[in-house]
C-alpha cells in the first residue's frame, strides 16, 4: 500500500457479471468470504469476533447503541449527516475487504461496486447474483429487502431520478457550514464527528439514502413479513445486508469522480477535517487507525476504480444555458451577492402530498426583495429539521409550483429533488448527538426557477412548494409521521 505497488481494481459488478466465470467468481468468493464470517457470529446475542459478519455491521450500527466513535468495540460508529461521511465510510469499506482477503488468503481480492447511474435500465436493478436463487442457501440474498426491488423474476428498476449522482457531482463545494443556505457535494462542517449531524452533502442523499431505502424497504414492503424495516434501511441493520458493501464502494467511487472532476484541491484544507481520525479493527483483529488527510487518494490505500470517468451530462446545465442564466458556480467565488432568504412555512407533514405556501407578504418581502439584486441568479430550496420515526416510503420529492390537480411524475422540470427516508429516524431520536433535531436538506432550484420564469410563471411572493411521499399517491397514508419543522427558499 502506498509503496508504488499497482493498486488493485474494484471493479463495476455488471462488468463482473458480463465477463463470465471470471468475474462470477469474484462474487462467488465474497459469497464464501461472508460465509465464513457467519460461522464466527456467536449465535444471538452480542457479537464477540471483529472478523464475524454481525461484528461488523455493529461497526454501522448496533441495537441499543447510541451514535458515538467511543464505544470499545466500536459499535455504531458510523458517520452521517456531516463532512465526515465519505472519510469515515471509506476506511469501513477498506478494513472490510482486507477481512474478506483474510478470510478468502486472497489479497488481491477487491471490492466490486454497483454502479446504478449507467444508462441501461438493467444498471438500476439489484444486480441478480444478490436476488437469484432466492434461497438462503444464498450468501448474498436476503428476504429483508423491498420485494419490488428484490423479485426474483421482474425486479422493478430504482427509478433514475433516486440513482442518479448528477446533481450532486455538479456541486463545487466540498463542504459548508450547516447554516449556510447553499449545497455541498459531502456534507456539512463540524468541529468533531458526534454522531449523527444534522446536514448531510448532497451525494449522501442522492443516490446514497435513496438507494438504502429502495433496497431496504419499510415496514410492509418487505418479503420477510416481520413487519420490520428492511436491513438497509437502519443504520443498525444496513451492514448486515451484502449489497451494502457494493452500495458504498459506489458511493466512494463518487467520491473519486469528484476529484476528478473538480480537483484535489478543492478538498477541504481545515486540520479539524484532515486531523480527524477513525479506528477499525483490522484483518488480524486489532485495532488500528487512520487520519482523514492520509486517505484522500484511493490508490494510496491499495485500490482504484474500473472507471472514475465523469458522467458526460455533467457539463451541460441544459436548462440554464438554454435561458442564459449565469451558473450559480461556487460559494468560494468572491464578489457575489449575499444569499437571503425570501419566504419559509412552518411544520410541513409528510404523511400524504402536502403543498405549503412560501411567498412572504407584505412589508417584510418588500424590505427583503429591495435587498437583493434586481435578478437573483441563485435559488436555493431547504427543507429544514426533518423528523420522524417510522417513514413508510423510501423517500419524498420535492417540487416548486406543481399545479394542484397534477402527478408530480409529470413534471420533472418542477421537481427540486428528493429527500430519502433514510436516516431520518436516527437522527430525530431525543438521545441523539443533536437531540433529535433531524435532517436539513438542500436544493439548488436555479434551474427550477428558470424554468418557471421562462414559461412566464414565477413570482417571487407566489411559491408553492410540494412534498410528495413515493408511491403517496396510491397511499394516502405513506409518508408516515415525518415532518419538517420549516421549508425555506433564499435567493441571491
Ligand atoms: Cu453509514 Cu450507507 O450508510
């Protein structure tokens, strides 16, 4: 590692699939690997072997364990919601696979990904080998998973806009402060990993929590009848489902398009962030630990990936180009207006579709309006303080202005984004590092706005913001008893 040895390659699980028995046993191996980390689980009560299978998914969480990085066995220490996500997941997966190795006396085994943002629809199904046989004789299938997502025979494709990392990689920001109204790509700032934070980047929402929750499932949309979530759907139990670790690699693997699109430089420079260190056990079953700021370069840790390519529709922010709206570009950027904030609504349900009103009435906006420049050219959508404990959906979508009487589905143009459920009810219980202040999240809506000011539509004391929780509209009672304690959109 680090020594100028070639990297390994983690490579794309469909590649793997296409190559026939040469990739199929890279996946046969994991299978065995998790095989003998099963034998080491001690039945059920607590994990007691770091190199068993329960052992490290409590690593991401475990029953009973509040969010800490102090716990001796280092159960639930997982980082989200803040700009220690990436880092912290990173050296997870990196200490998992040197376990399968171990257990495999392969070193040179490496970590597929599951990259469900190529184009073909068969990208966005859960790749067959973890769904087909559909028999616990199948180290990698469980019956704890969506059954839409985990049939069989017709697995529905994760739909584009919950897998796509588009909007998250056009983001230059790696990561802000979590009161500032702009995105970042990672997550926000905080002094000291405490978790879970309340602002996770926009890469940790989409596709990251999307994809948890559609492969997870919540109660009653699992095979397993147990009326229980399914296991990627809670911090607690996503470690235990094997896509998880393919799921991650591809999340890491973002991490590296970022880089390459934006460059290394644009990585935060702040010793609380390079300083900060996380430990795992190792193959041998020791602790062992390792600064942010050593671990920024995968090839440093032994690995790279098939393809760290950019997607191609990352330059063209069509619609903005189309109507000759300056891009946002960075919040770095000097010189730019400040952003302000234009209207909110208080405490919005998200059992079923809602709209709030967000337009500002009166002398308060005129006062806000004769602020700002004449045309504000960056729009941002937050919706603030997400709570709630039993989500019935894997997420919601957002959209600005959709017409009363109308399917959101019909007008992707108006949607502002998504908010998946997951991680949700972990950040909004009371014994939580915040206190249960749930989960802020942000939405660049400058195309949105464009669009909307193009058709002749927009005023600024006039926005509707509506929340609609995924498949809500044939189920009134969907979104469960989420909430968001207030939905803000800023302008500058
Ligand atoms: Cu710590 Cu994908 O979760």
């Amino acid at each position: 590692m680090g020594n100028g040895a070639t990297p390994r390659v983690r490579r794309n699980v469909q590649s793997l699939i296409a190559d026939g028995d040469s990739g199929q046993k890279v996946l046969d191996d994991y299978a065995r690997a998790i095989t003998e980390m099963r034998k080491r689980d001690s039945g059920p009560g607590d994990p007691r072997d770091p190199l068993s299978w329960r052992f490290q998914a409590a690593i991401h969480g475990y029953p009973g364990v509040p969010g800490s990085i102090v716990h001796k066995n280092l159960w639930g220490s997982c980082q989200h919601a803040s700009w220690f996500f990436l880092p912290w997941h990173r050296l997870y997966l990196f200490h998992f696979e040197r376990i399968v190795q171990f257990h495999l006396g392969d070193p040179s085994w490496s970590l597929p990904y599951w990259d469900y943002a190529r184009p073909d629809e068969s990208a966005r199904r859960l790749p067959e080998p973890f769904r087909v046989p559909a028999s616990d004789a199948n180290p990698l299938y469980t019956d704890r998973r969506r059954s839409t997502t985990n049939s069989a025979s017709a697995a529905q494709a994760i739909p584009t806009r919950w897998t796509s990392p588009l909007d998250a990689l056009r983001i230059q920001d790696f990561a802000l402060p979590p009161e500032d109204p702009a995105e970042s790509f990672a997550g926000g700032v905080f002094d000291k990993p405490d978790p879970p934070q309340g602002t996770p980047g926009s890469l940790e929402q989409v596709p990251h929590g999307s994809v948890h929750g559609f492969v997870g499932g919540e109660a009653g949309e699992t095979d397993a009848g147990d009326g229980r979530p399914g296991l990627m759907s809670r911090f607690e139990t996503a470690g235990l489902d094997p896509i998880f670790w393919l799921h991650h690699a591809n999340i890491d693997r973002l991490w590296d398009v970022w880089i390459e699109r934006w460059g290394a430089s644009e990585l935060p420079d702040d010793a609380a962030w390079l300083k900060t260190e996380f430990e795992f056990f190792d193959s041998d079953g020791t602790k062992s630990s390792r600064e942010i700021g050593d671990i920024l370069v995968s090839g440093d840790l032994g690995y790279v990936y098939e393809s760290t390519e950019p997607p191609d529709e990352l330059e063209v922010p069509e619609r903005r180009e189309i109507l000759g709206i300056a891009a946002p570009g960075p919040r770095k950027r000097a010189g730019m207006p400040p952003v302000r904030l234009i209207g909110a609504a208080g405490d919005v349900p998200f059992a079923s579709r809602s709209t709030v009103d967000i337009g500002l009435e009166g002398e308060r906006r005129e006062l806000l309006m004769a602020a700002r420049p004449d045309t504000p050219d960056r729009w941002y959508l937050r919706v603030e303080d997400v709570v709630g404990e039993s989500p019935r959906t894997p997420g919601y979508d957002v959209y600005v202005n959709l017409p009363e009487d109308e399917r959101g589905d019909a007008h992707p143009e108006l949607r502002a984004g998504g908010i998946p459920s997951f991680g949700i009810p972990e950040a909004s219980r009371p014994d939580s590092a915040h206190g249960g202040t749930g989960i802020t999240d942000v939405f660049d809506i400058t195309d949105v706005v464009a669009t909307i000011e193009g058709s002749g539509g927009w005023d600024a004391s006039n926005v509707k913001v509506t929340i609609v929780p995924v498949n809500g509209d044939d189920d009134p009672e969907k979104g469960g008893d989420v909430r968001a304690r207030r939905i803000s959109v800023y302008a500058g």
